[in-house]
C-alpha cells in the first residue's frame, strides 16, 4: 500500500522540509510534489512528480499544458500550476520589466490616506509619469514643518527631469486631516501648472491628502 505524505515522517515531508531547511534542500520531485498538491489511489504526490520527472525537467517543461493535464492524477488544475511556475521562471530569467501601472486618481489617493494621511509633519511629493501617464516611480520631494513645506517649483522639475518622465501627479498632506485646500495651495498648483509648461511637462494634478480623504484639484478645475 501506498504511504500518502501526511503519512510520512515530519522532516520527510516536502511542505515542512521547505519552511525547515528552504527550498533549496528540495529535489525536484519534492518541488514538484508541492506544485501537484496530491498524487491519486495508490501513487502519492512525490511518486507522481518522479514520473513526471522521468525525462527530466526540460522534457516536462516542452510538453503541452492540454497534453500534460490528460495524465492520470494530474488534470487541467495541476497542469496550470506546473505551467505557471514554469512561466513564472521564464520571466524572471529574463528579467522582464513589468508593466507600470496607470495612474488613477482614485487608486493613487487612497493609497496616499493609506501611507501619508496622519503624518504629523507635511510633506510634498509627485509621481512621475510617461507618455501614457503610467507611474514609473513615486518620491517625496519636501518634509516640513508642522504649518508648512518649503517648495521650490525648480526642484520638482529637476526630479521630473532627472527620471525622463512625461507628467507628473503632485501630493501633499495636511497635518490638521483635512484635505480641503487652502489659498496657498491654490496659488502654488497654478504657479507650479505654469512653470511646468514652459518645460513641456503635464502637471496632470495635484492631491491633497487628510486623514480620511483626499481632494483632487483637478477635479476643481484648477488644472
């Protein structure tokens, strides 16, 4: 009779052996036993993986996900698995970039609440764009005071220079928690819309973050 894995002594089971000593320790079939999660009557997962396994892990990788998933014990929900961390693999071989995400307004606000919302000093950030006004990168700029950040208007446009970006989403929070903007935030969103057209960046807005909420002034129609 065939032992089943929950059956097996602790430090020879696949799952534990991973978190005990690291993946590294594993074989492949062990590896792969993981990714089966179950063998079927009479073959345990680490006896189905060595079958697999029998040409060895190229062979495997070159067969057809709709082929593999006919196998006995195997099916379409394992053969995804396998197929997954093999592209999985792929792409991180090759290093490939992963897609930026776009900007939304919404996404980008809450996230700020989230991070930046009950800061007790106020600071000024951006998130830098491309052309299709995906965030490629997002940094603070200015930490002030508790009152008040001192802004340049020629340091944002250095930064947004510096990273080769497009457009630009401005941020700062207000220590009081709420976000409705004052006169001078007023005053320096059209300064800093003005001043970045002359370098043909899109300020394409400028959030102000509270406790709760935030306030677009785009959405005011000052951008």
């Amino acid at each position: 009779m065939t032992e089943v894995i929950r059956d097996l002594p602790r430090d020879d089971r696949p799952r534990e052996r991973l978190f005990t000593h690291g993946p590294e320790t594993l074989s492949n079939a062990e590896l792969l036993a993981i990714l089966l999660g179950s063998g079927l009557r009479g073959k345990n997962a680490i006896q189905l993986a060595r079958e697999l396994l029998g040409e060895g892990m190229s062979t495997l990788r070159q067969r057809e996900p709709k082929h593999l998933f006919t196998l006995p014990g195997v099916g379409p929900a394992k053969a995804a698995r396998i197929f997954a961390a093999f592209e999985m693999s792929r792409r991180m071989t090759s290093e490939e970039p992963e897609e930026p995400p776009p900007f939304v307004t919404t996404v980008l606000g809450s996230a700020l609440v989230r991070q930046c919302g009950r800061h007790r000093q106020e600071r000024l950030g951006i998130a830098l764009l491309d052309s299709r006004h995906r965030i490629i990168k997002q940094r603070d700029i200015f930490v002030g005071t508790v009152n008040n950040t001192l802004v340049s208007t020629r340091d944002i446009i250095r930064a947004t220079v510096v990273e080769n970006a497009i457009a630009i989403v401005v941020y700062h929070n207000h220590p009081s928690g709420d976000p409705t903007p004052s006169q001078e935030d007023e005053t320096f969103t059209t300064k800093l819309r003005d001043s970045l057209k002359l370098a043909d960046i899109e300020l394409v807005d400028h959030l102000v973050i509270g406790a709760h909420r935030y306030f677009s002034m785009k959405e005011k129609g000052l951008i």
